[in-house]
C-alpha cells in the first residue's frame, strides 16, 4: 500500500509541477504578446503539460505492474535491485518522452519566431511526430538494452560486468541515435521537396525517402553489430584466432593458385588433344609445281642429282630442291634454260653455316610461268667450294662475293671474287660460328 501511496503522491506532484510550468509560461506568453495567437499558445502548453504528466503516470503505473508481475513469477516480492532497474527504466521513458515533446514546443516556438505567425498544424503534428518516433526509439533501445543484459545475466548465472553492459547500451544508444537521424534527416529531405515544389510531396516519394531512411538506419546497425562481435571475438580468441584466420587465409590462397594451374594444365592437354585429333593438313597449292619441277629433272638428269626435294612451309610454300654437289651448276643450267621451267632471274644467293656444313640457297623466278623454285646445295665446312653461277645469272656477282668475305666460300669460274665488306688483309671470316677477331681489343 505504500508503495500505491507513493505512486499517487508523485503523480500529484509531477501534476503540480507541470501546472505550475504551463502557467508561468502562459503569463510570460500573455506579457510577450495579445490576440488569438495566445489563446492557442496556452492551450498548446496545457496540452503539453498534461501530456507530461500522463507520460509520466503511464511510466509509473508500467512500472509498478511489471514490479508486481515480477513478485507473482518469483512467489515474492521482486527484489530490490530488480524493482530499482525497473523504475529506473520507467522514469527514463517518461524523461525521453518530455524531453521529446519539450524539444517539439522549442522548436515550434522557433518556427513561429521565424515566420512571424503561428505554425501550420501540419508543420507541429510532423515535429511531434518526429519527437514521437525518437522517444519511441531510445525506450525501444533501452529495453532491449535491458532484456539482453537479463538474458546475458541468466545465461552466465550471475551479474554481467560493467563492461559488456557497456557496449550494449553503447550500442543500443547509437542504433536509436542512427534511426533518429535517419528519420530527420528524410523529414527535412521530404520539406525540402515540399518547398521546392510549392506544395505537398506524394506519398509515394515520402514512402520511398521513409525506407530509404530505415534502410540506411539497418544498415548502420548491422554494420556496428557485426563490428562489435568481431571485436568481441578477436578478444575471446586472443591471438591463436588471428594466427588460425591468417592460416586459413593462406590455405584458401594456395588451394585457388593450385585450382587455377589444374585448369590451365587441362586446357593445354585438351588443347594438345584437339591439335592432335584435328583434321590432317591440306596439301599445298604449289605442291603441283614441285611434282613438274622434279619430274622433268630427273627425266632428263637423272633421279641421283636431286638429294631432296619438299614445299618449304615457312618461306610462302616455296617448291623447294636439293641438289647433289657435283650436279650444282648442271640443274642451274637446266632450270634456266629448260622451255617448259625458264627460271631466268637470280633474285637471291648466300651461304650460311650449319656448324656439320656449309649451304647455298639459291632462289630462281620465272617471269614467263611467273613461279619461283629455290636451289639448295651442301658444302664441306672444312673446305667450301662450288662453281660460280655468275655466268648464268649476272645477279650472282656481288651475292657469291658477300658469301666469300663473310664465309670464306670459294666460288670457281668467278670472274672477279674479292671482299666487298672487310678489307683484304682482314683476318677471318665474321658469319661462320668458329669465328674469333684477330685483334681482340677492337
């Protein structure tokens, strides 16, 4: 019974307070200003004064419910630590909801200030709905607050320190705190739009600025939330949590790198496959040349001047003869003179070394049957020597003699062999691979 004396006691006095605030500020109201803008400023007052004490009843009254739904649980009366957290609870929502509401009045008061003229009620009823909405949400996040850390104190079997609290309530303030924000900041955002339009927004773009909010308000709060637990992990876990996440991480890493070779290693196999299995390689279109080429040498050569003969792929599908040492000038001088071949123009000639040989390479070019073929010929390293084919082909003059001062290869029946690079007295020749400067300081 004492405690329904208390209970009555203070709602007379939160009452008298409140009575005696509305009226001192209806006097400075009617000492300030006249006329019907008054009338309604102290009804607002009044208004808000039994509001704050309604609020403040409400509070009182849940609080003493709950206190006594907490004896009937436990068989007794609740104890005091519980009874004191719940009033504690009770007198924070009441003082969130008058400061909410106090802070609705300031505001309205500025706007009247600002505009000279009393606010629409349009303007008052979206700032006690905002005022509204904040309270509602620091008393949602103070109970939640509240249950969590009972839930916590139940799973643990004992009080929760000070710390963990700590962080729920931190987190619970700045949940409610980012809602508030939000929602302020998509009222200001929908007045604006208002104002710029000169009229009311749709409730369409209000609902979507309204989500818009709550989503970013969501966001926010999962983002601490998950902040929080990993930090509160990282604690619990200590450094064998890290050394596990880096080792894991490393793991991952190889087993990608590892994935990523298989794969590459199964498409070249695959690739090979296919290269493999593909259909065979069509025959070249001068393959019909090189057959007409040999068929006529060795009818009338015989079939022992020709040591090879093959399409060279890598030079355009030249048709491609080698010739015997001893037959050299003999096939030159068939393949320029022979009616149905009449190669009559030298288009290149040198040598190369093979390290095992020396080589000519010849290619030959008929203007008549506008076709090419290219002569090659084998030489001993030791001693290279083959006849000159200047006097078939004029062209060969300067090739033979780059081919003698750069290889030392020696061409018979020349009429003028010289080098045309280094000079006579030069030492070596430089494009043969034993070659070794003379003076090896220059």
């Amino acid at each position: 019974m004492s405690g329904e004396k208390d209970l009555e006691q203070l709602k007379k006095e939160a009452a008298a307070k409140a009575k005696a605030a509305a009226l001192a500020k209806k006097k400075a109201m009617e000492q300030a200003g006249s006329g019907a803008g008054k009338s309604e400023a102290v009804e607002e007052s009044d208004d808000l004064a039994k509001k704050k004490a309604a609020a403040a009843a409400k509070a009182k009254a849940a609080a003493l419910a709950k206190k006594k739904a907490m004896a009937e649980a436990e068989g007794g009366p609740s104890s005091e630590g519980a009874s004191g957290e719940a009033d504690d609870l009770a007198k924070k929502k009441a003082a969130a909801v008058a400061k909410a509401k106090a802070a609705a009045a300031e505001k309205r008061k500025a706007m009247e200030q600002a505009e000279g003229g009393p606010v629409s009620e349009g303007d008052t009823g979206e700032a006690d709905d905002l005022a509204k909405k904040k309270a509602a949400a620091v008393a949602k996040a103070k109970a939640a607050a509240a249950a969590k850390r009972k839930a916590m104190e139940q799973a643990e079997g004992g009080p929760v320190s000070e710390g963990a609290f700590g962080e729920a309530d931190d987190l619970a303030k700045k949940k409610a705190a980012a809602v508030a924000k939000a929602k302020a900041a998509a009222a200001a955002k929908r007045k604006a739009m208002e104002q710029a339009e000169g009229g009311s927004v749709s409730e369409d773009a209000s609902g979507e600025a309204d989500d818009l909010a709550k989503k970013k308000a969501a966001a926010v709060a999962k983002a601490k939330a998950a902040a929080a637990a990993k930090k509160k992990a990282a604690e619990l876990g200590g450094s064998d949590a890290g050394d596990d996440a880096k080792a894991k991480a490393v793991a991952a890493a190889k087993a990608k790198a590892a994935a990523a070779a298989k794969a590459k290693a199964a498409a070249a196999d695959k690739g090979d496959s296919g290269a493999k299995t593909s259909e065979p390689k069509q025959p070249s279109p001068n393959q019909f040349y090189l057959d007409k080429y040999v068929k006529i040498i060795t009818e009338h050569l015989g079939e022992n001047v020709l040591e090879d003969f093959y399409i060279n792929s890598l030079s355009k599908d030249v048709p491609t003869i080698v010739v015997s040492r001893s037959a050299y000038y003999k096939v030159a001088e068939f393949l320029k003179y022979n009616e149905s071949l009449g190669f009559d123009y030298l288009s290149e000639l040198h040598g190369t070394d093979f390290e095992t040989h020396m080589e000519i390479y010849v290619h030959l070019y008929s203007y008549k049957n506008r076709q090419s073929v290219a002569m090659k010929v084998k030489l001993d390293r030791e001693a290279p020597e083959i006849e000159s084919l200047q006097p078939l082909w004029a062209g060969a003059d300067w090739a033979e003699c780059e081919a003698y001062d750069l290889l030392g290869i020696q061409f018979a029946g020349h009429p003028n062999l010289h080098r045309i690079m280094l000079g006579e007295d030069w030492v070596g020749h430089p494009l043969r691979r034993d070659y070794e400067p003379y003076d090896v300081e220059v």
